[in-house]
C-alpha cells in the first residue's frame, strides 16, 4: 500500500520513525514534508498536500492511505478534511483508529504527536492501516451521504439548514 505523511515541526521526529516502520512494513512511503525543522512552519499545505496525493492515488486505483500529525494532530485532520475525498479521523486509541476505517472508511488518520509515544503512535497507525472498511450498508450511505454534501451542498431527501 501506498501511505502518504504530511506533518510539521512537531512531528519530524516522528516522522522519520513512522517513515522507517511503515517502509519495513513493506508499504511505499511518500513524505510530502516538511524535510528540516523550522519551529515556525506551517502544517497546512503539508497535509493538504498528503490528503490531495491520497485522493489521487485512490482514483487512480492505486491503494492508498493518509497519515498526517502535528501537536495534537487537531489542525491537521482539520487541513486534511478541507481536501475533496479526504475523510481524516483524529484517532488517540485503538478503538478510535479502527473504528475510523471500519465504519468511515477513513482514509486519513491524524494523530498528535505531542500527545503520544512513538511506539503508541505506531500502534495507532497500524491499526488504522490494517482495519478494513466495514462495506456495511448504513456506513456506505452515511459516507455517500457526506460525498453528495460536500461535492453538492445538500443531500437528497434530507434537510439541510443554509
């Protein structure tokens, strides 16, 4: 599988342990930055940039995850979610990383960094990885629901507030 990371300073270090052990894991890892500390970047086009590469990949039948953290990896699942396509989840336990991919498909997790060892952040990651979508039928319309909103601003049969 082809695994996307986007991060900030916060995450660097991280960055470069989740590089090594997705990599050993055999999956091909794409590092979208930052690629030295700079106290003062900016996570935002780091992510994006991450999120966009995963909904390419994905549309191009290429199987294909997201994996963005900063601090808390708040703004960065925020970053990732302004991307079409992208369902970032924000996981901090094994039930929320599998719960992620199995009933929203996600297909970005965030994780602080800052809020985490490196070994508990591995751990969510490949929970995250290896869960399978669930194909549950309540979850496929719930996720279709969310694409019909985002690409269109409503969704049939249901009410939306302007």
């Amino acid at each position: 599988m082809r695994i996307h990371i986007g991060t900030d300073h916060a995450g660097l270090e991280f960055s470069k342990q989740i590089q090594k052990h997705l990599s050993a894991a055999g999956h091909e890892v794409i590092d979208h930055g930052p690629e030295s500390y700079d106290p003062i970047d900016d996570y935002p086009s780091f992510c994006i940039n991450a999120a966009h590469a995963v909904v390419e990949d994905q549309r191009a039948g290429v199987e294909a995850l997201g994996v963005v953290f900063g601090g808390s990896g708040n703004g960065e699942q925020i970053a990732a979610n302004k991307v079409e396509g992208v369902r970032a989840a924000l996981a901090w336990s094994e039930a929320t990383a599998k719960l992620a991919r199995q009933h929203n498909d996600a297909n970005v997790v965030a994780i602080g960094a800052r809020q985490h060892t490196v070994e508990e952040a591995l751990a969510l990651i490949d929970f995250f990885v290896n869960e399978p979508f669930s194909l549950e039928e309540r979850h496929v319309r719930r996720i279709a629901q969310l694409a019909e909103y985002e690409t269109t601003g409503t969704i049939a049969d249901r009410h939306i507030d302007a």
